[in-house]
C-alpha cells in the first residue's frame, strides 16, 4: 500500500477513528485502525466491538492494499505535522512497519495483520430512512445530557428512539432520563421510520455521531434493526449496537397537574443562574428560585464561600411559590432552548417541574426539585 493524503483531511479521518478506539483496549488489535486503500479513496475503519466506525477520504493511491496501525500513535503524529502537509503512507508488509512521511519527517510504526482486525457483523435492518443532520443534531444534542452515566442502571445509558404519537400523528421521539431530569424531543417522522423498532443508543454512539455531524448540512441515512443502528453519509459509516434492556415508561414520569406557568427569557436565565452558581464549591448545588408576580429571584446560600442573588422579570401571575433546582440541570436545560423563552410549569415545591421552548411541544424537560 502507498497513498498520499492532505495532512487535514488525514486528520479529520484519524481523529474520528481514534474517538472510537478504547484507550485501554482487552487486545491490541482493538487499538489499531484498519486502513484500506482502493481506487481514489483511503478508507479509516476502527471499532470497539461495540461502535464501529469508516471514515473514507479522496487520496492519491499508487498502490492499493490495506493494513492496521496504533490509531492514537497515528493520530497524535499527523497532529504534530505542519498545516497543508502532504503525508505519504507506505506499507511494508514483509517487516510488519507503515512508514509516515512529510516533508523532512519520517516516522516507522509497527502493523498487525489485517485478517486480525473485527469486523462487525451485519444486520438486517428492519427501517430505512434519510433525516437531515440539523434534525438529527437537535433529537440527540437536546437529550443527551440526559443520559444516565450509572452503570447499574445500563437501560438509561442511552437515548430511546423510538415512534410515538401526538394528537393522532406519528412523530420521531428521542427521550433520555438519569431519574434526576428528563428530555423528551420530538421530530417529524421521516417517510419509511413507520415500522422502526423503539430502540436505546447507547451514549458513546451519540458521543461519536456528535462530532460527525458538525457543520454537516446533508440528509443522514439511518437503519435500524432489533440490535444495531447505523447512520451513512458518503464519507462516513457509523454503526452501534443497541443497549439490550427495557426503557422505563418514562410518560409516568411526566406530571400532568402543574398549572402555574413562568415565562421567562432563557439567555438571561442562563447567565443569571450561572452567576449566582459561581458562590457555591459544587455547580451541583441548588439554586432557589423565589417566584411571585412578575418577578423571579434567583439566590444561593453556601456557609463556606458566601451567598449570592439576582432578581429577573419574568411572566408569572400564580401564587408565591420557592423551589429548588441543580444548578447544573438548569444550565444546561435553559442553553438547550432554542427559542426566546423558556417556559416553567410548577405545582408545589416538592414536585418535578415542566420545561418548554415557548409554547413549543416538541420539546419538553422535567426536572426533580432539590432542598435549597
């Protein structure tokens, strides 16, 4: 194998391939990247047995073959090399060794045999359909912070996609919950999505597809089977199992009874919260809010450090209400809502509380009060 490639654009594929390698892999082929060229393009393959990933690039291929290399090794030389390098890749089967060149700089690695390297099994996949990235992006970027990182509880270490419906129409639904908070996002249901299974994608895979999709503006295709779900664009190949397990009948968890309404503007929130948070020795600690007419008083009281509040105009027209909430929760809630406002439904004190963007359905949070 002997290829040339633009020293950013092997980066990109690198970097990607290495998100996905585990550090401290079981086995050292797990830690390699598997690099196929062909034709004009080199493709970059890595996996953890559980994600698998294929970045492919255009590149100059004067040999065509394939190989497997440290993938954190490669990626951390071709970052070191200077902007606009063409970086040549050239395969010595014989003596197990890829040589790396840019300019004065060269660079021998160890390979491992190709036939080593896992691939993951195909699947037949049950649902077939393209979403545009910006959706995908909103759906998974509104509740992934949601996601639970307690391993007990390894159902809720992931997004429920699945189809629901809402007022006699089909919708495209992600929600994610830690039993703290939860983020229910919905979605036009793309055309072919009807019979998709309801399925949990496990939060590396979101992690990963995360940073595929920035700035990308195209059309995702999606598959998805009982076990695995892929997302495809030209260049990329992201596939993941599934988290086996039950999702919770999260629409319990939902309260109906919370009628009294706050509206307030959700750039100020952020900022304000963050503020009155820097007086604390934990962003987890609460904040209190002190809701009456009109009027929003955020405050934190922390013997050690000190105390801290700001007042906010908010519409409100109930009856005084005091609450508390995880500063963090809160944060990052309100720099979700894309809309001017976001809206608050309260019922007392002790209850979970209702978030929206405006009077947008679509997307919806609710929140566990904590002592303040």
């Amino acid at each position: 194998m002997k290829v040339s490639i633009e020293r950013g654009t092997l980066l990109k594929a690198v970097g990607n391939a290495q998100s996905v390698v585990e550090r401290r892999a079981n086995t050292q082929i797990l830690g390699n990247v598997l690099i196929v060229a062909e034709s004009d393009t080199v493709s970059f393959r890595a996996t953890n047995l559980d994600v698998d990933l294929i970045d492919r690039v255009a590149a100059k291929v004067e040999q065509p073959g394939s190989t497997t290399v440290r993938a954190q090794t490669l990626n951390e030389i071709v970052r070191k090399l200077p902007d606009g390098a063409l970086v040549r890749l050239t395969d010595d089967e014989v003596n197990s060794r890829i040589a790396i060149e840019a300019g004065r700089s060269q660079f021998h690695l160890m390979t491992l045999p190709t036939e080593d390297f896992p691939i993951m099994a195909s699947s037949d996949f049950t649902a077939n359909f393209a979403i545009p990235a910006k959706e995908l992006r909103r759906l998974f970027g509104k509740t992934r912070t949601a996601v639970s990182t307690e391993e007990t509880r390894y159902y809720l270490n992931g997004v429920y996609m699945h189809v629901a419906e809402v007022d006699g129409a089909k919708v495209l639904r992600c929600v994610a919950t830690d039993g703290h908070r939860l983020a229910r996002i919905d979605a036009d249901l793309p055309e072919g999505a009807e019979e998709m299974p309801g399925i949990i994608v496990p939060r590396k895979a979101i992690a990963e597809l995360g940073k595929l999709l920035e700035g990308d503006s195209d059309d995702i295709a999606v598959s998805v089977s009982e076990t695995k779900i892929r997302f495809a664009t030209p260049e990329v190949t992201l596939t993941s199992k599934v988290i086996d397990g039950t999702f919770p009948d999260y629409v319990r968890v939902i309260p109906i009874g919370n009628e009294r309404r706050m509206e307030v503007d959700a750039v100020e929130l952020t900022k304000a919260v963050d503020r009155v948070a820097t007086v604390t020795r934990e962003i987890s600690r609460a904040v209190k809010m002190t809701i009456d007419t009109d009027n929003l008083v955020l405050s934190v009281n922390d013997p050690e450090i000190g105390t801290a509040q700001e007042e906010l105009a908010v519409a409100y027209g109930d009856d005084s209400l005091e609450i508390g909430f995880n500063a963090r929760y809160l944060l990052e809630i309100a720099s979700q809502v894309e809309r001017e406002n976001a809206v608050f439904h309260f019922n007392t004190s002790s209850d979970p509380a209702i978030i929206c963007e405006s009077d947008d359905p679509s997307a919806l949070y609710v929140v566990m009060p904590m002592r303040a």
